[in-house]
C-alpha cells in the first residue's frame, strides 16, 4: 500500500521538529524505576482477587505462568526495542513487522490499555483516600480531579521532571513493600495458604486447587496484576540516552525486581493471614497484618505506602498512553493534531485528551474493576501481536542488526504468544461485558482505520520510515 502525500503545512520540513520529545532525559535507573512504577500498586491490591478464583495454588501457578509470559515477552521487547527505539513501542514493532494494520491494530490495543488503567487506578486512590477518612471527602470526584490535573502538570513541566517524580514515589512503595514482608514474616504459617474451602463439584479439586484445574486458568489475569505494564519501558525510547543499550537493561532489570516483589508480597500476604480472610480484601496487606482488625503502626504505613504505590502507577501510566497516543498520530494512524509538542517537548494534546476521557469514565462511572478487566483485555492482545512481531522479524529479516538478541529466539517469543493467547480467552472467564467492550472500541478504532486514516499516514513518521527502508531492502533483495 502507498501512502497519501501529506498536505503542505505537513509537507514542510518542521512537521517533525513540532512533533520532537525531549532526547537523553532518561537514563537505564530511571527507566528502571517507570517499569516498576507502572506495575507497583498491583502488588498493593487487586490480585488477591485471584484467590476467589484459584485458590492459593491456582493463583500460583498462574501468577508462576503470567510470570513466565512476560518475562519471554520482555526479552522479546529488549531485542525490538534496540533495533526500532522509537516512541511508538510496540506499534512500531509490530508496524515493521505486520505492515499498517498489524501497528494500528497493536498500537490500539496498547492505547485501550493506557487509557483505561489509570481511570481505574484514580478511582482506586479515591477509594483508598476515602478510606483513610482524609480530608473529610464523601465523594471521590474531587480526588479524581485533582490527580489527573496535577499529574498531568507534572508531565506537562518535562519528561526528566516527570520520571524523576515517579522514581521517588515508587521507591516509597517498594520499601514498604520490603517492610511489610518483614513484618508479616512472624505470623507466616503454610497451613494459611489453602485454607480456602474446596468446591468439591470442581474436576480436579483439593485444597490447594479448591476450585479445581479450571480455577488456574481463571486466575490468569489475576496473576498478571504483578506484571501488567511492564512493557510500557520501550515507549520511552526516544526520550532515553542510548536506547540501543539502556532499554535492554532497563526492561530487564525492571522484570526481575518484580518478580521478587510479587513472590514476596504472594507469600507474606496469603501466609500471614491465609488466603481466605484476604481473597474478597480492597486492602490485602493491610488486611494481612491486621488479624484482630486493629490498626498498628505498621499497618497504617503499609496503608498509606499502597497510596503511594497506586500514585507510582497512575503517574507512569499517564506517561506510557501520551507516548502511545503520540506516535500513533504523528504517524497519521489518529489525527494529526494530537502529536504536537510543546516548548517543553510535551505532548501536550497527547497528555490532555487521554487524561480527560480518564476522568470522564472515573467520574461517571467509579467501577474501577470492570476498568482494569477492559485494560488487561487490551493488554493480552497487544502481547500476542508483539510476539508474533518478534518471531516473524527473526524469519523475515534474519540478518537485521540487533544490539541485543533475545536469549532463546523464536521460542522465547513464541512461549509468550500462546501464554497471551491463553490470557485473552481466560479474559471472558473472569468478565464476559468487559471483554465486549474492548471489543466495541477495537471495531470502532479499525472502522476508523480501514475507512480514513491508512489513506492518510505520514510517509516521514519514524516508524513509516523504517517500514519503507525494509521495503527498499526487500526489493533490492529480489532484484
């Protein structure tokens, strides 16, 4: 398919220098600390849900294989990423790779992700505020509000200040998720963790399976609440100093700490208290630490830690949508007008828009589950087309220069494409109406697509380049 000549104004030669991030603001720490960030407030709350599901065994095994997902994922990523380091993501990787409609279609469900997720998590910071009886609110729109507005002034001031702020917060969280831990660890029994009752009817029940084989399953995208986000890291790509080498490293890095915050906070959470008394739990760790349902010192910090810990994840998390919504219409792919940055290097449009309609949906709706539920259906698609990315640049292009070569190959990748395919269906086990929704925005984002805007793409667009030089390279090839 060719593209559409752009119109004059977009023709000139400043579309991109109206359309440029601020370059080397972000080093392989940083960015470390907005992997961790974008995932910290899972490990607060939201997987223990899972528990209802699987019990403790078969949240486990799904946390243990949504764990294994993602990390063959990420090391996939750490190879795109070095050789495409563009503010696209996975889009970019996916639009190399599958051509327009495979990009739009992965960059959207990226966008449905990072759109969605911070209007569930505002609506869990109110409820947490709420809860903590601050500042005297009885409702929490005030609250929504003001996190959108300041956090987004934030970002808004410049991408260094930005992921500077998100790294002190989330350093806050995952402290207290080490004190928390250390705390619970006295009152650690493994008798409390399959104390959940056994549904007998269930094939393959026991009591470390209460709710039989089935329930492992539908614990997936429970046990991928300790994870979900991490792959945001190469949207930063073109705000970071050497991608080609700080985001490997980041993404690793980023992986393997929560991997150890998610085994540590699974364990202390369910052992100290058991698994039944914390599975129904808004506040598992806390719960956790309170077996008489008396506050103590320390579980008042862990309380107000998980504050910090979901601020950590909804700040991060404006950050990776602006930066989705920001490739995607610089490219043509959304409208144009989105793209543009500020003096600050901003995307300022691309930080408005999604933070208005977070606000819109928080506020008229306050259901942050059926959010997250909606988020992870459109996270585990965007982790299918990326694999499948990976595996067919490794076929079709065997000798493209990678700075970092995913151990494995092929199969690494291929582990994490039907791990997320198996996601995506155990997605309609936990909430059919989600899952339709989902389905809804991406018919109507693709109609979008097939009828505008793949006629009216930027040929000089980043991620449009790279496509267009490996079709130079292919036909010289044949030649």
């Amino acid at each position: 398919m060719s593209l559409k000549a752009t119109d004059t104004a977009d023709a000139a030669d400043d579309y991109l220098e109206r359309r440029t991030l601020r370059r080397g603001s972000a080093g392989w720490v940083l960015l470390t600390g907005l992997g961790v960030a974008y995932v910290v407030s899972g490990d607060f709350s939201g997987w223990n849900l899972g528990l209802a599901k699987g019990g403790f065994g078969g949240l486990a095994i799904a946390t243990v294989l949504m764990g294994t997902m993602y990390a063959c994922l990420v090391f996939a990523l750490a190879e795109l990423s070095a050789i495409l380091p563009t503010a696209g993501g996975g889009y970019g990787f996916a639009r190399r790779a599958l051509g327009p409609w495979g990009g739009f279609l992965t960059g959207t469900a990226i966008l449905i992700e990072y759109v969605l997720a911070p209007a569930a998590i505002v609506i869990f910071i109110g409820d947490y505020i709420e809860s903590l009886g601050l500042f005297g609110l009885t409702s929490s729109w005030p609250v929504y509000l003001f996190c959108f507005a300041a956090f987004i002034g934030i970002h808004l001031w410049g991408v260094g200040e930005a992921l500077i702020a998100s790294f002190v917060v989330t350093g806050i969280a995952v402290f207290a998720l080490i004190v928390f831990a250390l705390g619970a660890l006295p009152d650690f029994s493994v008798s409390a963790l399959d104390d959940i009752p056994v549904d007998s009817s269930a094939f393959g029940a026991s009591s470390w399976l209460p709710m039989g084989l089935l329930g492992i399953w539908a614990a997936f995208p429970f046990g991928m609440w300790f994870f979900l986000g991490v792959e945001g890291v190469p949207l930063a790509a073109e705000e970071t100093r050497d991608p080609a080498r700080t985001l490997p490293k980041a993404i690793r890095w980023s992986m393997g700490i929560l991997v150890v915050l998610a085994v540590i906070t699974f364990f202390a959470a369910a052992g100290a208290r058991g698994s039944n008394a914390i599975q129904a739990a808004g506040n598992p760790l806390v719960e956790a630490l309170q077996p008489d349902g008396k506050a103590t010192t320390l579980s008042r910090f862990v309380n107000y830690a998980g504050l910090a810990g979901l601020v950590a994840s909804f700040f991060s998390l404006i950050y990776a949508g602006s930066r989705q919504l920001f490739a995607l219409s610089r490219a043509g792919y959304l409208p144009r007008v989105l793209s543009l940055t500020s003096s600050r290097k901003a995307p300022y449009l691309g930080l408005l828009v999604p933070g208005a309609i977070g606000f819109a949906l928080a506020a008229a709706t306050g259901d942050g589950g059926r959010m997250v539920n909606i988020a992870v259906f459109g996270a585990t698609i965007s982790y299918a087309l990326m694999s499948l990315s990976h595996i067919v640049l490794r076929r079709r292009e065997p000798g493209l220069e990678r700075p970092y070569r995913t151990p494995g190959g092929v199969l690494t990748s291929s582990v994490a494409l039907v791990l997320a395919c198996s996601a995506l269906v155990a997605t309609f086990l936990v909430d059919v109406t989600a899952a339709f929704i989902a389905l809804g925005v991406y018919a109507v984002a693709a109609a979008y697509f097939g009828l505008y805007s793949r006629k009216h793409l930027v040929a000089k667009a980043p991620e449009e380049e790279f496509a267009a030089l490996a079709a130079a390279e292919a036909e010289l090839a044949r030649d």
